[in-house]
C-alpha cells in the first residue's frame, strides 16, 4: 500500500464509496461534507447490472437485496402504453447480478452510511476546505473551522460543483446545461408494473421503475430552452399536466398526484473532464470528474466503480503517480462512454428521434458497460 492516509472531501456515494474501500486496506480515513445534517437528496435510482456488480464488489449488495427491486429487461411502450418492443438489460460478464434494479435513494445512503460509521471512518460533517497545499510527500489541508491536517491524498468526491476540481483545476470546464429537465416522484407500485418501463414517441420521455413491493419511481426528461427551477406547491400541478396526454397505465398513474406527492425536479448538468482528473497528489473521482444524465442510469455505477479502481490500484502500486495514472488508464474511456453516449441519447430525446434510433444507442452501451472494468 502506498499510502496510510487520505482525506476524502464528498460524503455521496463517490466518496462513501471510497471510504469504505481504502479502511478495509488500513488507510486511515477522514471524510467530511459540508452538510451538516448528511441528508441526501432525490427519489429512487434506477441500477444497471454494472452498478449492482459494483455494489456486489463493495460488498453491500446482499443488504440492499432487500430493500429494493430487482430484474431484468425494459419495456418499451408508445404514447398509448401500446407495448413496442423489449430491451435486454445485459448481465455483466463473470457475474451473477441481475440486468436491472432500482432503489430508494435514501436506503443506499444508510446502507453506505452505516458501513462507513462501522468500518472506523472518521466524518466530520458541516466542514468546508479552505486550502490545500502539496509537497512532493503530502497535501497540507487548513478548513474553514480553523482545523487543519495532513495526508498522502486527498479525493475529491464533492460533486458536480466540486470545489476541489476549481482548486486543483481552476481552468477546468464548468457543468453546461443540456436542455433537459428531469423529474422524479415516488408513487404507489400498480402490480403491472413488474419492471422497468419507457414510454417514448411523446412529447416528453417517460420511465416507470419498482424501487420495492410497494413503490416505484417515475421520472420525466422534459425540453426547456432555459435552465429553470420548480416550486414545490407547483410541482403536481405541472407533472400532471406533462403526462396528459399519456395512455395506459400513466393515465391511472396521472390521478395518483397531489400536494402530497414525493416530487423532485432539476435541470440536467454535464460535462467530461479531460484527463488527467488529478494533480500532484489529489485527485478527482464521480461527479466531480464525469457528471452524467441519467438517460443511462450508470452515475451511481462509475462513481463506485472509480472507488474500487482507485483503492485498487493504491494497494499494488509503490507511488501516488503511479497508482493516479493506472486509475486514468482504467476509467477514462469507460466515464467517457457513459457521458457522451446519455448526452447522445438526450440529444435524440429532444429531437424527437424515432423510438428506434432512442432505444438503439441505449442497448449498445449497456452491452459495452456489461464488460468488465
């Protein structure tokens, strides 16, 4: 192992992740968040098969199990709830993992959270980085409580807005508006709904997904020319009137919304960091490095995947550069795929693209991410 210590800066599943990981090799590990509550934010995820061998690898999967759905395949069905076609969720290669799942987002977190506390992380919560100094053997850290410390790395897992990538990398692009909303609600399960559902061919998309016996999740990717954000006395109001013009079981599903309905709405960022995602000895994992759109559902995925990588390749390896670049030459192309293609597919969403030429790219990348890493 080549280093003994780390300071991870991000408490979301990137940096929890991580956490995790380098204690289980003897790293001694601090991990703050400026939230001082640790709350989390959003309804369900939707999990790739990818992203449940991660979690196997990371070694939560059997406590999410069951607290969540799993299963395989997506039906596609028209504006009508007209059945099209079947999507295969492929199931990665060397595993025994579902195609498929989904999840309440607030389960992941106390399941990541839980095994952070019980594997000796030290989290200190409401903390913010004032700076961060290198030397060629470690990065001196002052925060903003006037505390301060030192370590071999630090990790950036702070986000789309991270402020460790404008320290390290102040000239680095910023997060660029796609031109897509998203919503998300928590709603009753109908039993139909068995699996993952799109509907597509409307004018916005529509997806359906079980987070657990009780309940799914729906999200909508809507087109808006300017980024804007929702009122929450508002938010049923505007989801019911976006599905009007939805059949089958989205118009049962479209009486079901109210004031006291779990709604999230936000517009969609991305962008993709060049390599490298890191300087000198900190280093840039998860949304800090590759913030994606959901059109694959692969966010939650890479960012685990990053922290088993990257704890990886500090275990075999003798120097921090070393280990940095064989953790480069494991992810760039893999985030790469993910970001460029769910921007692709979202391009082809607002373009009103043929169900086809939607679904096609969708069953290509989940073939190539079923690949092992």
């Amino acid at each position: 192992m080549v280093i003994k210590s780390a300071l991870i800066v991000g408490g979301g599943i990137a940096g929890m992740s991580v956490a995790i990981m380098l204690r289980r090799l003897g790293v001694a590990v601090d991990l703050i968040d400026q939230d001082a509550q640790w709350k989390v934010a959003g309804a369900g995820i939707t999990i790739t098969g990818p992203t449940l061998r991660a979690f196997a690898a990371l070694g939560i999967l059997d406590r999410l199990e069951p607290q969540s759905y799993m299963g395989d395949g997506i039906r596609v069905c028209s504006v009508d709830g007209v059945f099209l076609q079947e999507l295969q969720t492929p199931m990665p290669v060397g595993s025994r993992v579902p195609g498929s799942g989904g999840i309440m987002r607030p389960v992941l977190h106390h399941v990541l959270s839980s095994e952070v506390l019980s594997g000796g992380v030290n989290v200190r919560l409401g903390v913010k980085v004032r700076s961060a100094v290198q030397t060629s053997e470690a990065v001196d850290v002052t925060f903003e409580d006037g505390s301060s410390g030192r370590y071999d790395i630090v990790i950036g897992a702070d986000g789309l807005h991270s402020q460790i990538r404008q320290i390290i990398l102040p000239h680095a692009p910023s997060p660029e508006y796609t031109g897509q909303c998203v919503w998300r609600a928590v709603l009753p399960r109908p039993q139909e709904i068995q699996k993952r559902h799109y509907f597509l061919g409307g004018p916005v998309k529509v997806g359906l997904n079980p987070v657990s016996e009780a309940e799914m999740y729906l999200f909508l990717l809507e087109r808006r020319a300017v980024r804007q954000w929702m009122t929450d006395d508002r938010a049923h109001v505007e989801l019911a009137e976006l599905l009007r013009p939805y059949g089958g079981v989205l118009k049962e599903v479209r009486t079901t919304l109210g004031p006291q309905s779990r709604i999230v709405f936000r517009p969609l960022e991305a962008f993709f960091l060049p390599d490298p995602w890191y300087v000198g000895r900190v280093i840039l994992i998860g949304d800090a490095a590759h913030p994606t759109t959901p059109q694959l559902a692969s966010g939650a995925g890479m960012a685990i995947e990053d922290a088993l990588v990257l704890a990886q390749e500090l275990d075999r390896s003798n120097a921090v550069d070393a280990a940095f670049a064989a953790f480069m030459k494991r992810r760039y192309a893999r985030c790469r795929l993910v970001v460029e293609n769910s921007l692709e597919i979202g391009r082809r969403e607002q373009r009103g693209e043929p169900v086809d030429s939607q679904t096609q790219l969708v069953q290509e990348s989940l073939r190539a991410l079923a690949e092992p890493y």
